[in-house]
C-alpha cells in the first residue's frame, strides 16, 4: 500500500487567449499555386489570382454587385422554392431547403435584378452555387421567364404601373391618386374645361386642327393619343369646339363630347401641379423593379427624381400611349403584353398599335391567380 499518491491535474488553459498578431481574415491561400493573397488584393484582382489566375468562386450577390454601375434592384426576392415531389436522396430535400435558405440568407439558387452595366439598363440572372450546388427550384423558371421588362399605365393607371414595380405601396399610392383627383377636381372648377374624342384621324391633323382652333383666350390640345387614328382633344369649351369641327372637316369619322368634369392633360391643369409635386415629394417612394414608361415622354423610367417630376408633368402633358407601347415593343421584341385591370380596351388600342403584339388581360382575381400559377 503506497503511502503517497501523486494526482496529476489538467494544466489549466489562461483566462484570455494569447491573441494572434495577424488579424482574422486578412489573407487566402490560393488552392492552386498555394501563394498567399491579401483579400483586398484579391478583391482588387476581381478575385483571381494574380500569380496563377486561378478564379475563386463569387457568389451571386457579390457577382452582381462586381457587375452593375451602381444600385441593383431584385426581381422576386420574396419567391421561395419548394419541394412538390417529395424528393429524397441521402435527406429530404426540404431538409436540405432549410439548412440552405438558414446558410445563405437566399430563398433559392437563382438570384435576378436589374439595373445598369455601363449606364445601359441590364436583368442579370446570377445562380448562387452554395445554395445546395445551384439547384435548379421550383422557382427558377418563374424568376427567368416570369420577368417583367417594363410597365405602363395610361393616365391615372401610372400609378398603378409603379405599384406593380413595386415603387409606391398601395396606400401611399390611393392617397396620391386621391390628392391628384382633388387638385384636379379644384382647377376644373377654376376654369371649366372639356374633351372630345376624335376617330378615324391621324394625330398630326388632330394636333394640327387644335393649333389652328386655338386663340389667346382659349386653348385645345390633344391630350390622349390612344391609337394611331384614336386622338382625344381637351381645353376650353368653345376651343374644343373649334377643333371638333376643324377634325370633321380633315376627315374624321367622328368626334364624340365627353362627359368629364375638366380638361384634363391641358394646360387649363396647370394649377393643380404645385400641390401634386408637394404631395409626391412627400411619399415613400422607392426604386422600381423594372422601369416605368412615363405618358408625358414615353420614355423609360428608373430613378426616383425623374419619376416624381413627371407624374407631375402628366397632369398638363398628353398621354402619348402610341410612343408608349412602341417603347415597350422596342425594349423587349416579342413579349407578352399583360393588362391588368376591367375590360380589354388597351388590349384592342394595342393591336392597332403594334402589329402582332401578344396579349393577355386579366380582369378579375381569379384570373390573375390562374394567370401566375399557370
């Protein structure tokens, strides 16, 4: 029986580890050649080795951010993939949904956005491969094919446009078309206005008919360019009267009164634009998701400040809806026109617009509910 027993005791580790003199995450080693690159030299190096060029790999959003000028804008970040089949390899695929939508921050592999490469307007489709090796979900194929390229909206269907491009939220946007209806309202009462439609005219004789009916007391312009034969005429009653006459005698099939409370897209709305610019420059308006084709220039939309100023501008300038469809034809040749909204009057000024054009309206929820899960 021993006398003596010697217990050994676990050297205690120190309170604070030593710390290390080079800091966390200053370098990589390439996989390659094995040289030792300082992150911001490889950042630098648009992540390539400058010894042996190897590429390390670039996530989405990083390859995007390399990629546009500036600020992007994503398409469907809320869209996320699912597993229908019930598929199964070594894990349930929902498992492995889970463990990369908690890894990555991503709802699925396939990440797109817009906006610009060298000022030209750009949607980049960039798949993300640490989200389970790039897999191609469910969703894919609806963020690629499902892409709108851009939106419009005749008169207070701008609006409407941006909504859907998810600029202005559908409050904020109900209380602008219902500041705008005011304004509007007060400046027809101001000075009473009128408008006609004009058939079966081509626009310059309308807006030549307008010039040569107008005087210094009293105005008529063409605010609504429907169609290429389709012109809508506004201003002072018996200015519009003048014009209405002068179409008839250039050959209009007919010229229709309207019944409107003002003459709206005139001159005569001029008073209703300071308070319109106020009350837009108040609302949390945001960035596009695609652009929006202004009715005042028929030209794309993308940046906040021009977007403001021009919804503005519409209350006194014509909705030029001729340039306008041309406009979207041109930035995407051979895409599905989408209306969204009762009827299908802009689907019938389309066709006379564009020929060919392809079109799809929904005008109900259940609709448009069969419309995307189709």
């Amino acid at each position: 029986m021993a006398w003596f027993k010697k217990t050994r005791k676990p050297i205690a580790a120190g309170s604070k580890a030593k710390a290390s003199r080079v800091p966390e995450g200053l370098w990589v080693k390439c996989p390659d050649c094995s040289q030792v690159i300082y992150n911001k030299d490889l950042t630098a190096n648009l992540n390539v080795c400058p010894k042996c060029a190897h590429h390390f790999r670039i996530g989405a959003i990083e390859r995007l951010r390399m990629l546009f000028d500036g600020g992007w804008v994503e398409h469907d970040p809320g869209l996320v993939s699912t597993d229908p089949l019930h598929f199964v390899d070594t894990k349930p695929y929902k498992q492995r949904l889970r463990a990369s939508i908690e890894s990555t921050g991503l709802k699925d592999a396939l990440v797109v956005a817009s906006g610009r490469i060298e000022g030209v307007d750009a949607i980049v489709a960039a798949m993300e491969y640490s989200f389970i090796g790039g897999s191609m979900g469910v969703v894919v194929g609806e963020k690629i094919a499902g892409t709108p390229v851009a939106g419009a909206g005749h008169s207070l269907g701008e609006y409407s446009a941006y909504v859907t491009a998810g600029a202005l939220k559908p409050a904020d946007a109900a209380k602008l078309v219902r500041r705008r209806g005011e304004l509007m309202q007060k400046a027809g009462d101001e000075r009473r206005g009128t408008m006609a439609a004009v058939l079966g005219l081509p626009t310059k004789e309308v807006e030549a008919a307008c010039a040569e009916a107008s005087q210094q007391a009293s105005v008529a312009v063409a605010a609504n360019i429907n169609a290429p034969d389709q012109t809508v005429i506004s201003g002072d009653p018996e200015a519009v009267t003048r014009a209405g006459d002068a179409c008839k005698k250039r050959g209009a099939k007919r010229v229709i009164a309207l019944k409107v409370s003002g003459a709206f897209h005139s001159p005569l709305m001029e008073p209703a634009v300071a308070g319109l610019r106020e009350a837009l420059a108040a609302a949390e308006f945001g960035a596009a998701r695609f652009p929006v084709i202004a009715n005042a220039t028929a030209r794309p939309v993308d940046r906040r400040e021009q977007a403001l100023e021009l919804l503005a501008d519409q209350l006194t300038a014509p909705v030029r809806w001729v340039e306008c469809m041309r406009m979207a034809a041109e930035l995407a040749p051979g895409a599905t026109f989408v209306e969204i909204g009762p009827g299908t009057v802009l689907s019938g000024l389309l066709k006379r617009i564009v020929s060919g054009a392809t079109t799809v309206a929904l005008g109900t929820a259940d609709e448009v509910e069969r419309f995307l899960n189709g």
